[in-house]
C-alpha cells in the first residue's frame, strides 16, 4: 500500500514537472517570437479565414462566369421553346363592315324621306352609313368596331321589324347597346373560362369582353391578349414563377385600352389603377403599369409581360400598318443613312426590321464604319416612331479590278 502511494505521487510530481517545462518552452517561444500564444492563435486563425474567403471568392467568381456563359442561351431557348408552344391566328378587323340586303327598295327606306331616317341612326349609333349602287349591300363606316356592331345588329333589327322611323332607331339603338353590353360580360367569361382564370371582377370581365371590338395597329385586341397570357404562363412556368398569376397579368395587361375612364391618361397606367381598384394582386399591377415603363418594375412577373406583349405584337404578321405609312418609314430610313458622308447605297430589307448600308471604302474606315452604324441607329431611333427593333448593318468592302488587254 505504502508503494502504491509513493508511486502516485512520484508519478503526479512527474506531471507537474512536465507542465512546468511546457511553460517555460512556451514562455521561450513567445519571447522568441515576440508574440503571446493567444496573439500567435489569433492570428493562424485570421491567416485561415482570409484563405478560406479567398477560395470562397474564386469559387464564386467561377459560378458567376459559368451563368453568364450560360444565361444568354437559356433565355434564349426559354423565349423559343414559349413562341413554339402557343399556335394562334389573328383576326384582322377593318373600319368598314359590309351590311347585306335582300332589295334595292330597303335602301330607300333606310334614307327616308329627306333622309331623315339615315341621319337619326347615325346621330344615334355614331356610325356612317353609306348607301350607294353597290347591289344587295350597305357600308357601315366607323373606326370603332363596337359601335359597328351595335350599328349592325340595330340595323338588322329595324329591316325585320319593318318599322324605320327616327323614334324607332332610337328605341332599337337603345336596346341593342343593353344586349351588346350583356355580350360583353358573356365573351369576358368565356375568355377566363378557356384561359382558367377564375375569380376576376365583374367589371375586369366586362372590359375583358370589350376588347373583342378593339384592335390594335390593325391586330384584335381580345386575341392579342389571349395569346399573351399564355406566352406568359409558358414563360413563368419555364423560369419556375407562379403561371396563373403570369396568365392573369398578360390578359389584363392592355386592359386600359377599352376603359372609358380618364382618356388622357396612358393605358397601362390606367389599367394598373383598374386592377388596383377591384382587388387584383400587387404583382399583376406592377406587371399591368410597368410593361411600357411607365412605372418601375418591381417583381419579376413585370418582365414577363413586357417580353410577352412584345413577343405577341411583333411578331411576323400580327400587326398592319396603312401601305402608304409602311412605305414612307421604309423610305426615311433609308434616307437617314444616305445623309451620311461616305454612304455608297442603302436598302431596308426584312420588311423594315433592318437596314443595309454600303459605303465607299476609300472615304469610309474600318473604326468609322463602327462609328457609322452607330450614328444611324442613333438617330432613326431619335426621330422615327417603329415597332420592335431595326438592325443597322454597314458593309465596306475594297475592290481591286484590273483589265488584261
């Protein structure tokens, strides 16, 4: 027992000489090196953190550079993969409609006498009506298809009825205006019906309905905003947002257009305060008055509708433009590039959406080409009013010619 005891405390003087010796090399090394072993800890650990975030910054940078190798042709392919996916057709309307009659003798009835019949149901529907020798038809002339179709449907109904007088216009014109209104309502919930957007205000669905008489550069408004949406629920889907709401944002989205409210106002601003007022998402009111950067983007619904609207109208025959107007811009453009010095020929091509300049390559360089295109670009974009985009592509070539006599 009593070598037990010596040995423990040999063995525990043992330890305390070891832990005495460790101090003194410890109290040595920091002598040595100037530095406290807690400083000494301190600063291995900042030298590790510092290597730590610069491996970190690295690897970021790699990941950064990998998306912007790759972003490009993910945008790419989700705008292709949503314009192949929807197929739709595109009503052209006109500011004539074409009225068809069984006999020349209605024609007479139809003016009255002194005409008295024909100035009260234009006075009463705002639409012209044009009797001239075309046989068996009337023109109907107004720019707005909706009253055309009020004007239509009155007529109709005046030529079964057999009783054309200026009290009865204004009577069937009264009715029709009720039963076209009801129609309205009708198409709008058809359309939310087909599109599966449900709980939409009544008004919102009434508006929805109008646009199926609205047309925009010459492309129905209803059908322009049905394809839209559905551009938009393609595109949310692929980028992993909420497609309903995208849906129900690019429906709405020109919905200011229809709206006889405040005609002043730009409509998609006026369409952002309608969706506001009956109780639409924040989301799809930013997306509705931002979508011609009237307001700014706050989410990236907003985004989506823009491209989305763009994709719609401007796409290869989606939209006219009266001949004469077509043909001048084509030729200013090409105006534009000929006022430059050096500029040899100019031709717009691909219906507008580019313009080929030739210049001489003995006045023209390599660096002022560059600087050429860029002028023109500057100022079409400067002083001429165009859908889309319009491509600015200078040519300059050297040829060498030679006669072997």
């Amino acid at each position: 027992m009593r070598d037990k005891l010596l040995f423990t405390i040999g063995k525990k003087k043992s330890w305390i000489k070891c832990i005495k010796m460790h101090q003194i090399q410890v109290e040595q090394l920091e002598k040595i090196a100037g530095l406290t072993a807690n400083d000494a800890r301190n600063q291995l650990i900042e030298s590790l953190k510092a290597e730590a975030q610069d491996k970190a910054k690295l690897l970021v940078k790699d990941v950064l550079d990998e998306a912007k190798m790759t972003a490009n042709k993910e945008a790419k392919r989700i705008v292709i993969t949503t314009i192949q996916r929807v197929a739709s057709e595109t009503a052209i309307e006109n500011c004539v409609s074409v009225f068809p009659i069984e006999s020349e003798e209605i024609k007479g009835r139809i003016i009255g006498r002194e005409g008295r019949n024909i100035r009260a149901f234009e006075a009463a529907t705002g639409v012209e009506i044009i009797v001239d020798d075309t046989p068996d038809s009337i023109v109907l002339s107004g720019f707005d298809p909706l009253r055309r179709e009020i004007a239509r449907l009155s007529l109709q109904k005046l030529i079964t009825d057999g009783r054309i007088h200026p009290a009865r216009i204004e009577e069937i014109v009264a009715k029709t205006v009720k039963q076209v209104d009801d129609d309205l309502l009708e198409i709008g919930e058809k359309t939310c019906m087909d599109l599966g957007i449900s709980r939409l205000h009544p008004e919102l669905t009434r508006l929805v309905g109008k646009m199926r008489y609205r047309t925009s550069y010459g492309q129905n408004l209803l059908q322009h905003s049905r394809e839209t949406a559905n551009l938009c629920a393609l595109m949310a889907s692929e980028m992993g947002l909420n497609p309903k709401r995208a849906k129900r944002a690019g429906l709405l989205h020109d919905i200011g257009k229809v709206s006889d409210e405040d005609p002043e106002q730009p409509h998609a601003l006026l369409g952002s305060t309608l969706a506001e007022r009956y109780g639409e998402h924040p989301a799809v009111v930013n997306a509705i008055g931002s979508h011609h950067d009237e307001i700014e983007m706050t989410n990236l619904l907003a985004p989506v509708v823009q491209v989305c609207d763009a994709i719609s109208g401007a796409r290869p025959g989606a939209r006219r433009e009266i001949f004469e107007s077509y043909m001048k811009r084509l030729k200013d453009m090409e105006d534009i590039a000929m006022s430059h010095e050096g500029v040899f020929k100019s031709f717009a091509i691909q219906a507008g959406r580019e313009l080929r300049v030739i210049v001489q390559s003995e006045k023209i360089t390599d660096e002022a080409a560059d600087n050429l295109s860029f002028d023109i670009s500057q100022k079409i974009q400067s002083t001429m009013t165009y859908p889309g985009q319009i491509k600015v592509t200078v040519i300059r070539e050297k040829r060498a010619v030679a006669f072997a006599k």
